[in-house]
C-alpha cells in the first residue's frame, strides 16, 4: 500500500525531474502518482509538460478539466488540441472525459524487471538458508556437552557463514525494494551487490579444495549477468534529489 507520503516524493521527483529536462524519468515517476491517485491535479499539469504526443497531451488538459471544472488555463489550452467542429461543440457543452494514463510509448524496461526478479529470489534463498544453518549450528551446539564453553574454529566458521547469508540476503531485498522504486540507491545497491557476487563466487570456488570450476562458472556468469543488466537498466532510474520546496503549477 502506497502512502501519501510516498505518492509526495514521488511526485516532487517527476517535477525537479521534468525541470530538469529528463523527460522520460519524469513521465514514469508521474505515472506512478497517477496510477495511485488519479485526482493529482500537479501530476496531471506536469504529465502535460513531459508528453510530446498530441493525444496524450488532449488527456492531461481533458483530465485537469475533470478534476477541476474551474481551470480556466486548461480549457483555453484544450482548445488547441480539438478540430474547429469539435471545439466549437465543446464550449457549449463539454463532455466529462474519463480519467485514463496516457501511453509513453517507452515501456518499462525487461532489464530491470529481470534484476529485481533476481535479487528478491536469490535474497529468500539466501535468508531462508542462512535461517535454517543457524538453527542447525544451535541446535547442534545444545546436544554438544561442551557447549557453549568450548566452540571449535569450524563452529565459529558456519556461525560466520550463516549470519552472512542473513545479512546479505537482507540486502538483497533492500535492493530489490530499491530497484521497485527505481531509486539511484537500487541501482547502486544492485551494482555493488552483484560485484561482491561476482568476486566471492569464484573465489570461494577455486580456494575449495578441490577447486569447483562448475560452481565458479556458474557463480562468475550469472553476476556479471546481473551488473550488465543493473547497468544497462541505468536509464530508468530517478538520477535527481528531491527538493525540500514543494513545487507547484
């Protein structure tokens, strides 16, 4: 469930970002307002500044109309986008459009969906994992009558081990919630993660004894898999601060 607060930040990011020129950034965070709130009257107004088809425009001006019968602004600039016959039909009475997102033409990208996917399947793993080896060690420790007195080096190492995987799958969701968010912090969160990854993997694999090629293949292919994926997703994600000011129409 999306917050007002977060429908907020989301909303003051399509903003600084269509100040900015960032176009299509602006469109997908103004989007996610719309499709949560579809009265947003700044959403809407910004929506109109970021498209460049002229029906997409014509929805915008159709739908500030609809959420407020008052805007005069929006009435005159309508005007624009209708034929002679129609505008002149339209002064005299105008029809209530029905609330409807424009399309982007730029649809959100299979890279991002493809990392997020990953990481929220690679963190359960990870944490249910790390989960079940710490039950595993503990419940081991009770039945040994040295326990908790005398723990050997290799107890300490799968203690070591299984807080890990706890940990980074924690991580891992804490990505995937970013990369859900398109946030910069996702997708720097996804880069390093997965470069960590890519450089444990394949280590692990080649100081066991014997050396697991298998294992380091695998591991080696599917990181640098997803830091090409992070990478090349790049384009989606919000690269701008949200301001403290509010900013309006």
């Amino acid at each position: 469930m999306v917050t007002r607060q977060e429908l907020e930040q989301w909303l003051q990011e399509g903003i600084i970002a269509a100040k900015a020129g960032l176009q299509q950034q602006a469109r997908f965070r103004l989007l996610d307002v719309v499709e949560q709130d579809q009265t947003n009257e700044t959403a809407w107004y910004w929506l109109y500044q970021v498209f460049n088809r002229r029906d997409d425009r014509r929805v915008c001006l159709e739908n500030l109309i609809t959420i407020n019968p008052g805007n005069e602004w929006a009435r005159h600039e309508l005007l624009n986008y209708l034929e002679p016959a129609e505008a002149a039909g339209y002064q005299q009475s105008p029809p209530p459009p029905v609330f409807a997102a424009p399309q982007t033409g730029a649809p959100r990208p299979i890279t991002l969906k493809l990392v997020t996917a990953f990481w929220v399947g690679i963190s359960i793993i990870l944490l249910g994992g790390g989960i079940i080896a710490a039950g595993e060690w503990l419940i081991a420790g009770l039945r040994s009558r040295t326990f908790p007195n005398y723990i050997t080096a290799l107890q300490i190492f799968e203690l070591l081990v299984a807080v890990i995987f706890v940990i980074t799958g924690a991580i891992g969701l804490n990505v995937a919630a970013g990369l859900l968010a398109r946030s910069t912090a996702g997708f720097y969160g996804s880069l390093l993660l997965a470069l960590g990854l890519l450089l444990v993997g394949p280590t692990m694999s080649l100081i066991a004894h014997p050396p697991n090629y298998l294992t380091l293949v695998c591991t080696g292919g599917i990181s640098g898999m997803i830091v090409l994926l992070t990478l090349a997703s790049y384009p989606s994600f919000n690269h701008t601060q949200p301001e403290n000011d509010k900013s309006s129409h």
